[in-house]
C-alpha cells in the first residue's frame, strides 16, 4: 500500500548550515530548538494519523456488491473476487471522500480496462496497471456516496478458460477514509435482472475500432447487450465469449 506522508522523506523543515540558526550568538539556541524538534514532532504525529485515515473493504464484505460473472479466489491467505467477462459489476455505498480499487496482478498477462462513475456521473476509464488506484483524485465532496465499477473489457485472445488465468480482472477489494460507514449497496430488487448469452459482438469486442479486438478498442459498456439493459431499466450481465456458437447437424450456428 502506498504510504501515506507529507511528502517529505527526511526532516520535514530544512535546518541551516553549521551553527548559524541552532546556535546563535544571542543566546536564542533553546528556543529555536525547541521550535525546529516541535514543528518536527508535529509532523510525524500528522503523518502517523495520515497513515492511519484509510481501512481495506475487503472483496468478500457483504457491504459489496457484484452483478455478472464473479467467482471467489483464495491466494496466499488473500481473498479475491474474479471475473472474465466485459460488463460484470460492483457496487459499494459509502460516507467519505476517497475511495480507491486494489487489484491481484500476479499472474495476469493483459492490461484490462475498468470503467468507473460516482452517484450516477460521467463514467472514467481506468487500466488496471498496477495494485491499487485512486478513483478520485481531488477527492468527492463530503457525504454519501454510491460508487459503481464495469469491467469494460479484457483480453479475448489470452488464456481466460482454465486456471491459472492470463486474462481476468482480480479484484481485492477496496480502501475508504478510515471511519467512512458502508451500507447495503445491492440492486434494487424492483429492477427485473436481464443476462446476455453470446459471444464477441455481445461482449463488445472491436466496437470501437473493428481492425482490432484489443482491449482498448473493446468494450462492453457500448455493445447492443448493455445498451439495452440500461434502456429497459434492468440489472444487467453479459456472459459472452468469442467465436461462440451452437453446433447442430454440422452446421455452425452463431
């Protein structure tokens, strides 16, 4: 985890040369180093309780919730959320102003796309090149907030059948304001639920640039399923993978 600091790596005041500050000739030493090692102690008291204003929602919290194709992971005593599919979902209610994702990236060959919006905002891209991301930067304005993540695509051309998986996003969980209440953060169940069997086309693969289905040019969140699911008012998931088909007096059908 990142640390947390003032961004100092040493001393946090810069001390003068020799001893024309700390020991000066009218007498004036105590108190100057009384200020220098106060503002000093101050420091380190601030930083420790930096360090201390974040806590790990962990994947596996009832507080979280996942629509589409999520499967639990254990790996080295860590608890993991998976899933290999573009659109699959999560969802967290929270109080506080920063939020940030934390990811498994050993193992995982591709760089998947998240997108990520806040209280039904502008949704914001994300690649998932490293442990953890800061969602919001400049932080959220105070108070509660609903935070909504989509799988935009991954990797069609890696290994995403059989373990261990090249081409997945392994989510950890997330890291809140320390203190920041959660609460219950599934769909309404007012919403008919509508899946999405299919294959390339339905996971959104090339609709952004059809000479290539890489993963910046994937993604699901504008393929007909999702489009559709939004229009209708439903919580939505689409199951789909590439070159997919139903095999019927050997003839192929797509």
């Amino acid at each position: 985890m990142e640390q947390f600091g003032i961004g100092h790596s040493g001393a946090c005041w810069p001390l003068a040369r020799d001893n024309e500050t700390l020991n000066p000739s009218d007498g004036t030493e105590p108190m100057t180093r009384n200020l220098v090692w106060s503002f000093l102690m101050f420091c380190r008291l601030q930083t420790t309780a930096l360090r201390a204003e974040v806590v790990h929602v962990l994947a596996t919290d009832s507080a979280i919730s996942f629509v589409g194709r999520w499967g639990p992971v254990e790996k080295g005593g860590q608890s993991s959320m998976v899933t290999v599919n573009g659109s699959s979902q999560i969802y967290l209610n929270f109080t506080g102003q920063n939020v940030s994702g934390l990811f498994d990236l050993d193992g995982i060959d591709c760089l998947e796309q998240v997108d990520v919006r806040v209280d039904g905002g502008a949704w914001s891209l994300f690649t998932i090149d490293r442990p953890r991301i800061q969602f919001f930067p400049t932080g959220l304005t105070r108070g509660r907030h609903r935070l909504e993540v989509a799988v935009k695509a991954v990797d069609s051309k890696a290994g995403r059948w059989l373990l261990p998986l090249r081409s997945a996003v392994v989510f950890r969980g997330f890291e809140i304001d320390s203190g920041a209440p959660l609460e219950d953060s599934s769909p309404s169940k007012r919403r008919p639920v509508l899946q999405f069997v299919g294959d390339s086309i339905t996971q959104g693969d090339g609709i952004l640039r059809p000479s290539s289905a890489a993963v910046m040019n994937s993604d699901a969140l504008a393929s007909y399923a999702w489009l559709a699911g939004e229009a209708l008012g439903t919580t939505h998931a689409q199951i789909a993978f590439a070159g997919q088909g139903v095999m019927e007096l050997h003839r192929v059908r797509c």
